[in-house]
C-alpha cells in the first residue's frame, strides 16, 4: 500500500531535472574517458551516446512502472510478489544505495589524498562529510532537493575552465570515424555504467513529484544534457590527449584541468577538486536518504534513525577500503551492481508488472 505523502512535502516537475542530472554527475566524470576509450579507441564518444540513448527506454519503463502501481519501489515490489516477499526485495535497495554512497565518496577523498593532501584522514573526513549529510537530511526531501539544485548551479562554471584545451586539441585524433567493431563500441558502452547511473532515484522519491506526468520531459532533459557533457567531454579528451596518454592517466579531466592558467591561482586543478566537493554531496546525501526512507518503509523505524545508521556503517567500513586495488574493485562492483539494476532489473520488473496487470483484470 502507497504511503500518502503530504502536498507540503512534495516538490514541482522541474526540479526532477535537478535532482536526475545531479545524480549522473559526479565523481565518474574525473576519469572515465580511460576505461571507455581502452574498448572503443577514437570511437568513445559513440560509446557515450549509444549508452545515453539507452538510458532514455529505462526512464520510460521507470515512468511505466511507477505509474501502473501509483507509487515507489517498494510499492511495484508488493503489487507483484506480495507484502512480505516485496518488501525483502526491496530491503536489498538500501544495501544498493549505501554502496553507491561508499563509493562516490570514497573516490572523491582518494582524489584528494593523490592530489592535495596526502596525509587527509580518510575517517575523519567521512565524519565530517556525514556530520553535513546528517544535517541536509535531517532538513526533509525539499531540503536535499534545494542541494542537488545547488550542487549543480553553483559548479557549472567549471565547465567552461575546459574551453583552454580546445585551443591545444587536434580533432584529426577522432579519425576515422566508425573504425572500431560494434562489440567493442558496446563494451565502452557498459564501461559507462558506473558513471552513467543515478537516474534510478526517480523510482524511490516518485510519489515526492507534484503532478508526476509532468516530470517526464524534465527527466528526459536531465539525461540529453548529461549524455551531451560526457560526449563532449570524451571527444575534448580524445582531440586532447594522444591514445596512449589517456590510458596512462587515471583522472583524465582533472589532467585537462593542469593546462589552466589564471592570474591568482596557480593550480587550477586544487579549485577543481574543491569545488567537486558540493558536486558530490547531493550524491550522497540523494543516496542516504534513499536507503534511509527504505529503511522506514520497510522496517518502520524513524527516519531519522536510520540516517544515523548508514552514517555509522559509512564510518566504519570507508576505513578498511585503503588502498587503490580496493577502490578499483569498489568501483568495479558499484558499476556491475548499477548496470544489473539498470539493464537487467528495471526490465525484468517492468514485464513482471505487466503481468500482473494482465492477471488481476482478469
């Protein structure tokens, strides 16, 4: 049975491009342009759009789902399989989403560590983060709304810092065009799977959307203007770079950013980084409080309880991932685990509503 969600807690359509987009980008945008091209050579940035276009026929099915049932997740879970076994399913979401948490933020301080502080505290630097996730959250929906807006605004200069390696890149590098095999433009594709996932938030905070048809559109934008960055942003990397630099660099648009030149800082990429800071943290806080209101609809406990959880299991796990093996498989799982729920899942659950639609009318 769908929870009633309060008018006064509910936000307007456009604002699911705001939380969409914040979603998609974040710490998978400083280095992905290395795993795409080592498949799909000059031909990444087909990679990219092949991998958004798809994205765009799971939002629809996502739409699908969440209106045949009128409700989140957790909803569809029960319509299909029942109270008990819907929500056991659903209760692996809350692991899902705590994973991804984990892995954005611990990419981001490994950021930090290789290229400001070494000496960063990984502990006490998730403290802190958690102490200001606890705080946003702790505000309400709207609230982590209003910092996914800002995580996105406020940084979007960044962007145009990019406009100094267009004037050192050489295009010819994209030659020839539709070189590469279609077997490997798809495999880059499935590279994109950690960098491309987040979009799936619409199907837990769905019944937050003020007249949700209307959100639609907005969330179609959210996914155009990201696939647009990335494809940008891999053929700048591509006319930039030679083949054989992108596969040595690990964080190929941090590199980018080395070649900016201002007259009151000397390392550009330190603003960068600092400023990623508030591009991360609707990442995270989007994350918790999904897994969090999970928690509450699942096993009744207070929200706010179950924030204090995650944050505590965030703590206590994030300080064993210390080496860069360990955040290379964290990663690895985290895009495997996102390219099943989006790919596979999302799908398979679609048709299963479409099932039971078909058995209870009959």
């Amino acid at each position: 049975m769908q929870e009633q969600i309060p008018e006064e807690f509910k936000i307007s359509p456009s604002l699911v491009f705001y939380m969409v987009a914040s979603m998609q980008i974040g710490i998978g945008i400083l280095g992905y342009q290395r795993s795409v091209t080592k498949y799909a050579y000059q031909d990444a940035w087909i990679s990219v759009l092949l991998a958004g276009a798809l994205l765009h026929i799971i939002v629809w099915m996502i739409y699908k789902i969440a209106e045949e049932v009128n409700g989140d997740i957790v909803t569809a879970h029960e319509y299909v399989v029942g109270k008990l076994v819907g929500k056991t399913i659903s209760s692996l979401f809350i692991v899902y989403f705590f994973i991804y948490a984990l892995t954005v933020l611990r990419s981001y301080i490994e950021v930090i560590q290789v290229w400001m502080f070494p000496e960063v505290s990984t502990f006490w630097f998730t403290f802190a983060f958690m102490v200001l996730c606890i705080y946003i959250i702790y505000g309400g929906f709207r609230v982590v709304v209003g910092i996914a807006f800002f995580g996105l605004v406020i940084p979007s200069y960044l962007f145009l810092t990019f406009g100094y390696n267009i004037k050192y890149a050489d295009f010819s590098h994209l030659l020839p065009i539709f070189d590469t095999s279609i077997k490997n433009i798809i495999l880059g594709s499935y590279q994109m799977s950690l960098t491309f996932i987040g979009f799936e938030i619409i199907l837990f905070f769905y019944p937050f959307i003020k007249e949700p048809q209307k959100s639609k559109k907005w969330a179609h934008f959210a996914l155009l203007t990201s696939t647009l960055l990335y494809t940008g942003l891999m053929i700048l990397a591509i006319a930039y770079f030679s083949e054989l630099k992108i596969e040595k660099s690990i964080w190929v648009t941090l590199t980018m950013w080395k070649i900016v030149q201002l007259p009151f800082v000397e390392r550009f990429e330190y603003i960068g980084i600092a400023s990623w800071n508030l591009v991360i943290l609707p990442n995270v806080c989007v994350s918790i409080w999904v897994a969090s209101r999970l928690i509450k609809r699942i096993f009744h406990l207070k929200h706010r309880n179950g924030v204090i959880i995650i944050a505590l299991f965030m703590l206590i796990i994030i300080s064993f991932i210390d080496t860069r093996e360990k955040i290379n498989v964290l990663n690895n799982f985290t895009g495997k685990m996102g390219f099943g729920f989006t790919f596979i899942y999302i799908p398979l659950l679609y048709i299963c509503i479409m099932i039971a639609k078909k058995v209870k009318e009959k």
